[in-house]
C-alpha cells in the first residue's frame, strides 16, 4: 500500500516533507506566540509598577503642594526623628500635638496597611544612596540600579522571589523638586537632583496564572491548526498522488500505443519542428528518434525525390481542421524503398494552432500485392482474349495448313520444284503462325498440358545440341546438372519451349558475345520465404538460366513478362517468349523470377515442384518423335461433325484424297440424324467439342449410350479451360487441336481404327 502510494514521483517523499516543514512551521509559530506571551506578561507587569510609581509620585506632590500632612500624635503616629523640618510638630488650642507626616512616611503608612490586607500585596520601598533613616537602605540590587541611572526616565527591573513568591522588582529615580527642599534641603539637594529612589514590587502571580491560559489557549490553537495542516496536507497529496497517478497511467498508455504502434507517429510544431516522433520510425525508416528530433530537414530529405511534391502539397499549412492524406516513397537509410500512407490533422489548443499530428503506415506490401492483382488482372485479360480468338484463329489455320499440305503432296507429284517452294513457304509462315497462338495460350495458362514425370536434366541435355545450334561462336555454352535429380510433373514440350525461349532471351542480350549457362539443383523453400517466391514451402527443382549481357533495369523488370513488351528492334522480337514461359511454368505451378545486375549478369530461375512418383523407365527421350509424310491411302467412312463449314469441307477432302468416305454433319442435332441413318456404317467420328444445338460432349454421351465401342475423335480449336468444362481432358478422351496437322492426324485416325490405313517411308 504504501509503495503503491509513494510510486508516482516519490510523493511519500514530499508528503514527509510538507508534514515535516508544516510541523516546524507550527512548532515555530507556537514557540514565538509562547515568547512572546511571556515577554507581555513581564510587559504589564512593569506597567502596573509604573503605573503605581506614577500614582506614588501623585500623591507625594500633592503632600508636597501643601507643605505636608499633619496628624495627631499617639495610636502609632509619632513625630518622624529624621525629619528636621522647623514646623514638623504643631500644638492646637487645645492642647493636642500635631506632627508633619511628609510623603515618603505617608506612602510607607499606606503600604504598611495594604500589606496586612493582602495575602501578597504590592510592596514599595524609597531607597537612597544619602540614607536618613536606616529602613532607606538599599540592597544590592538597588545600590546597582542607583548607581546607573542618569536621566529621570531611567528604570531597572528583574523578576526575583520575595518571601518566596515571584515579584517583579521596578525602581525608578527620584528627581528633586522645590518642595521638597522644606524637608530635605539641609542634605545639600538642589532641584533636580536625584535623592533616591523607589523600588516597587508587582507580585507576577495573577499574571502567571493569565499567562499560562494564554500559553495553553495558544498551544491547543497550534495543535489544531497543527492537525487541520496535517489532513490538508495529506489530502492535497493524496490528490496529487491520484493526479500523478492519473497523468502516468495516461502516459503510459500513450507511450504503450507510441512504443507498440506500428505506424510512425509524430507531432510536427507550428513551425514544422520535430516534437515527437514515435519508435516505429526505425522499423519504418532506419532512422532512431533522436534522428529526426536534432535534424529538421531529414523528414523531407528521406522522401522519394519523385514524390516530393506530393509529400510538401500535402504537408502544406492549412487553417481548416479536414483530414489530408496522400502515399508517397521513401529512401530508408539502408537505401531501400518503401511506400508510406499519411495522414495529418491539425492540432488546436483552443483556438492556438499547435502543429500537425502526423501518422504514416508501411504499405509496401500493400502497394507491391496491388501491382502484382493488377499485372495479374492484365495478363487475365490479355490471356481471355488470347482465349477467345485461339478458337478462330485455330480454324483458319486448320485450313491453310491442312490445303497447303495438300497443295504439297499434289506439288511434289507434278514435279513443280518453284510451286512447292511457294507452298512450302505457306506452310511454314502458318506453322508459326500456330506458334504465335500457342504462345498466346501459353502464357494465357489455357493450352492443352500433358505433364508426366519428368527429369529435367534429361531434358536440358537432349535438348543441349539444339540449344547450341541458337548460340554464336562468341558465345560459351555450359550446362551443370544437379547429381541428385529428383522427378518433376511437367510437359517435356512444353519445357523444351521454355528453355529455347530462355535461351533465345540471353543470346540476344549478348550481341558482342559472352557466357550463357544452364544449371539445375534441388532447394528448399522454407515457409520463412514461401512468400517471397509465392510458392508453398517444399522441395523444388531449379533450373538457372544466366547470361552476361545488357542486363535489364528496374522498369524493364516489372513488364518482362507481358505479352507482346520488348526491348527488342522492330522485326526481332514478337514480345511473347518470356510471357509464353511464365505462362507454361505458371500453369504447371512453379515460378519464375529474375534477377539482374546492369552490365554484369542477368539469371532467369525457373521453380518446379517436385513428385514422390518415380521417373517412367522410358525417359531417354522425351522429345516428340517426327512425323514422316504418308504416301498410301486408308479405307473407311468416318463422319465429320464441325460448325465451321471450311473446316468442315477442308477435312472432307483431305480424308477422301486419302481414301476414306466421309459423311459431313454442320452441328450437333445433324450429328445425331446423321449417326443414325447411317448406324453400323461409320468406323469413326471425328467431332467438334463446341457445336450449335448439342455440343460435342452430348453428342458423345448419347452415341456411347447406344454403341459403346464406337470410335469417337474429338477436335477443338478452344483452350483447356473449355475442354475441363467438358470433360474432355479429365477423363483422356481421343482429343486432336486445332490447328490440325495432317500427318498428326492420319496417325491418330490409322491408331483408332486398328488398320494399317498407309505405309509410312
């Protein structure tokens, strides 16, 4: 309890303290009002010794005026012996005597008879150093006090015990008058003179006993006051104490939300000084508090130069109290950035300006996580449309593919060597032409994906010579493959691509040679830094592609990956092999980030996850094997069920030029009519996933119903997105995309229908 009450700044202290000084204070008052109590009391002792001095004399001047007082002699009234006054006794007709009583025997008589009416009566004596009468005979203390005195005002007292009483003892000199001379001139007195003195003695027992009622009114006052002191004192303390209390704890709590707040907090003065700033500004800036409290202008010099103007229009002065607020960067004192959100109000104390309340939030993360929504967003779009115009593109290409190889074939049998050059150069502007879409899908994440396990390093060296064949002769090659390879779920065709564009990608970035280098390795992402690749914590494969070329700056990095961005001359570059690669990896949930150091190296790292599944035994080669042209003719009838009447008629020529018969169906319902009215005569259906009235999958699903072996081919120019919806891929159904190649087609019907429908050379 009383820790907890002598806590805020000591007051326990200060309460002893004042108690102590309140209680010197009282002590002291009470010692002066006791002093001064008893000096009064000596004070009106002497004033009534004075007073009965001055009475003493009265009547001594009037016996004087009047030449003395005569009484009849007898019953204790004698002639005095030491007056020798020629007319000191008188004798009446009579016969009586009278004798002179003077005014020192008249005063003696008066006293004589107070004394024995009083208990403890006034005593006066006259007392001289030129005594007449023995009884005048001073003592030591009034032969002293004669002795010194020198002007007729002069007194001498004491308080001293008579017959064991205290009295207060006064004598003051007697001052010869004229009068006085009938009696006492024969001793040589001349007016003026002093012959004496009288010593008057006040008993100080009624004014003790008035002294001591004062002292004791005084002392209960002291102690009451005393007490009324103490209460007041320990209640104002108390009432500081919970002050204080109050003012710490509510400090407290502000330096708690300052200290733990995660925000930078801080008071700008009016005039834009630093008054406080709280902690967090060194997680935020790098800076400590003391920083910006000694130098004003650090809070403007760690704003982005860029954003200065931002950062003082915001700050600026304003009377209104309305909330402002912008988002600017800053340069930290590790000169890293990072994108601050602020808030200022003004400060009013009254109606004083008193500055601006500042608080800033860290919201880098927020600002990256929006940039990357929003290039997501980007690439989504780009990828649906990318999406939606595959599907046409594939049937237009299906066509010129599929006509030109024709045109080929018929080309070569008429022996035209310029008019199968001319078809060949089609065929070819069309093959890429079907790369171009393949890349839109690529990076759009929608095409067609057969991953198996895989090993990568296998993959990289089968495709090293290839590889190789892209590079100049100023440029060095090396591959370093992990020793201890793990299995990754991935289209081996699609990797190929990946690594031909990577490697394509750092070729050009060496137009005067250098060092291109692929290595692959296991790591681990640990859940520390899962975030930074956005990638689940695990093992992955990776496959580091370097170069020392150009490099690529900070605003190049952040489009790298857009379709149709590059820094590439018009006519070099079609902007899409990046985006094709972070498309593939992306689709088969892996990663792809960059890094690069302007004119020193620039390393693409491609992240796979890895399978516990092990490699199938036959990964010598994963790459597609070619596809030889086909010279002999099948036999059959195969129906074509297509919506687009080109493509339609286009596949019916090509497969009766090789010899099968066709039965032509324009959508889904004819598909059905047609399948009916000629049941048991169709070897296979080659059908159109998407078609007006049924779509392919319908159509599928009530042919099986009726002949489950029926062989059933389907064909689409759509992405993989349409074709999950379908089914298709889930459950490995025959599936042949558009753009058709002929010679993957022939395959693929000679396949389904058991017969050998040509001999291939």
């Amino acid at each position: 309890m009383i820790k907890n009450y002598c806590k805020p700044y000591g007051i326990c202290k200060m309460t002893f303290i004042l108690l102590l000084a309140w209680t010197f204070a009282v002590g002291i008052s009470m010692s002066w009002n006791i002093y001064n109590t008893r000096k009064q009391t000596l004070e009106r002792a002497r004033i009534e010794a004075r007073t009965i001095f001055q009475h003493n004399l009265a009547y001594r001047k009037w016996n004087t005026m009047h030449g003395g007082v005569y009484m009849r002699t007898g019953n204790g009234i004698e002639p005095n012996p030491y007056l020798h006054a020629e007319d000191r006794d008188l004798v009446t007709e009579d016969g009586e005597v009278l004798t002179m009583i003077n005014p020192f025997q008249m005063t003696r008589e008066t006293y004589r008879l107070l004394s024995l009416e009083m208990e403890k009566p006034t005593l006066n004596r006259t007392v001289s150093l030129d005594m007449v009468n023995p009884e005048n005979e001073p003592d030591q203390w009034e032969t002293q006090a004669l002795n010194v005195f020198q002007n007729p005002d002069d007194e001498v007292s004491e308080v001293t015990l008579i017959n064991d009483n205290a009295y207060l003892r006064l004598i003051k000199p007697y001052v010869t008058v004229e009068g006085c001379l009938k009696c006492h001139g024969d001793q040589g007195y001349d007016i003026g003179d002093f012959r004496g003195g009288m010593s008057i003695a006040v008993p100080m027992d009624p004014y003790y006993t008035q002294e001591t009622k004062l002292i004791v009114n005084s002392i209960i006052t002291h102690l009451l006051l005393w007490a009324v002191g103490i209460v007041s004192i320990i209640m104002l303390t108390n009432n500081i104490r919970n002050r204080q209390q109050a003012i710490e704890n509510s400090e407290e709590k502000f330096r708690i939300l300052a200290e733990f707040s995660n925000d930078w907090e801080y008071w700008l003065s009016e005039e834009n000084k630093m008054v406080f700033t709280s902690p967090s500004c060194r997680q935020i800036t790098g800076y400590r508090e003391e920083d910006f409290i000694n130098d004003p202008d650090l809070l403007t010099s760690i704003v982005h130069p860029q954003d200065r103007h931002i950062f003082d229009k915001t700050m600026a002065a304003a009377d209104d109290p309305r909330l402002r607020s912008c988002q600017f960067r800053i340069i930290r004192a590790d000169n890293s950035t990072r994108w601050l959100s602020l808030v200022w109000r003004p400060i009013y104390l009254g109606s004083r300006y008193a500055g601006k309340r500042v608080s800033n939030r860290d919201i880098t993360d927020h600002v990256e996580l929006r940039e990357q929504l929003y290039q997501s967003q980007k690439m989504e779009s780009l990828g649906v449309m990318a999406g939606g115009v595959a599907h046409d593109f594939n049937n237009i290409l299906t066509v010129i593919l599929g006509y030109s190889t024709l045109m080929s074939i018929k080309a070569e049998t008429l022996g035209d060597a310029d008019l199968k050059k001319y078809i060949e150069t089609m065929e070819q502007a069309a093959k890429k032409s079907k790369q171009l879409i393949g890349s839109l899908l690529a990076f759009s994440r929608k095409q067609v994906m057969k991953p198996v396990p895989t090993c990568i390093s296998e993959v990289v060296n089968t495709s090293a010579k290839l590889l190789h064949r892209l590079l100049p002769a100023d440029i060095s090659f090396s591959i370093t493959c992990a020793q201890n390879e793990l299995p990754v779920l991935v289209d081996p065709h699609q990797f190929e691509q990946v690594l031909m564009n990577l490697v394509t990608n750092g070729r050009d970035a060496m137009p005067n040679g250098g060092r291109l280098t692929i290595e692959t390795k296991i790591v681990t992402i640990d859940s520390a830094h899962s975030g930074q690749y956005n990638l689940p914590p695990g093992r992955y494969m990776k496959i580091a592609v370097s170069d020392t070329g150009m490099g690529i700056d900070k605003e190049q990095m952040q489009r790298i990956f857009e379709p149709f961005y590059t820094t590439k001359e018009k006519g070099k570059g079609t902007g899409l092999g990046l985006a094709m690669v972070y498309g593939i990896i992306k689709q088969q949930d892996g990663t792809v980030t960059v890094q690069s150091v302007k004119g020193v190296v620039t390393v693409f790292s491609v992240y796979l996850p890895v399978i516990s599944e092990g490699l199938p035994e036959d990964t010598a080669d994963v790459r597609k094997p070619e596809l030889k042209k086909i010279h002999h003719v099948g036999q059959g009838t195969i129906m074509i069920a297509e919506d687009n009447s080109s493509v339609r008629e286009y596949l019916q020529d090509t497969l009766r030029f090789f010899g099968y018969q066709t039965i032509a169906a324009c959508d889904g319902a004819d598909a059905l009519e047609q399948y009916t009215r000629n049941r048991g005569a169709v070897d296979l259906i080659l059908l159109d996933v998407i078609m007006p009235k049924k779509n392919g999958r319908e159509v599928y699903d009530q042919i099986r119903k009726d002949a489950p072996e029926q062989k059933i081919l389907f064909m689409s120019g759509y992405t993989e997105e349409i074709l999950s919806s379908k089914r298709i891929s889930e459950e490995k159904l025959e599936f042949i995309h558009k753009p058709i190649v002929l010679e993957e087609l022939l395959g693929k019907i000679e396949q389904l229908m058991e017969e050998p429908a040509a001999v291939r050379s």
